[in-house]
C-alpha cells in the first residue's frame, strides 16, 4: 500500500471534501452548498455547527476573486478559518 506524506494526504482528504460539498459539480461551491456541507453539519442534530451568518462571513472573506463562489484555492482558505 503507498502511503502519502502528510502534506499530500491533507490536501487529498480536502481535495475529496471540497469535491463531495460541489453538489453541482460546477468546479466550485457557493454559499448554499457550504450551508448543507457536512463538515459543517452536527450529525446528531442535523444543525450548523456556526451560524448561518458566520459561514456566510468565512465564505466572502475567502472569496479572494469577488465571483460569489469558492474555489478550491480558497476552500482552502476556508478550512484554516475554521
């Protein structure tokens, strides 16, 4: 089996994530598909984990280009944030 050094595997693991929140597959996510993501999501209670408001905060602090959507480049932004 071939093991990844860490920095690869983080970026595999966030590369996977960021593929499994673009519902739509359009390449990049916008703010309602970060509202549903799972890493956001509590799986006991089905609720954010941040208010609706914060998430929307992270998400245009992080939208570096202004277009209203995250890239993977700044999804990766996003995760320090959070």
């Amino acid at each position: 089996m071939l093991q990844l050094p860490a920095k690869e595997k983080d970026e595999l693991v966030k590369s996977l994530m960021f593929e499994d929140i673009d519902t739509n597959g359009d390449g990049t996510i916008s703010l309602a598909e970060m509202l549903r993501a799972p890493l956001l999501i509590d799986s006991e209670t089905q609720e954010l984990r941040f208010p609706e408001e914060f998430v929307a905060d992270k998400v245009s602090e992080t939208d570096v280009n202004g277009d209203g959507q995250v890239c993977f480049q700044e999804f990766l932004l996003f995760m320090e944030e959070l």
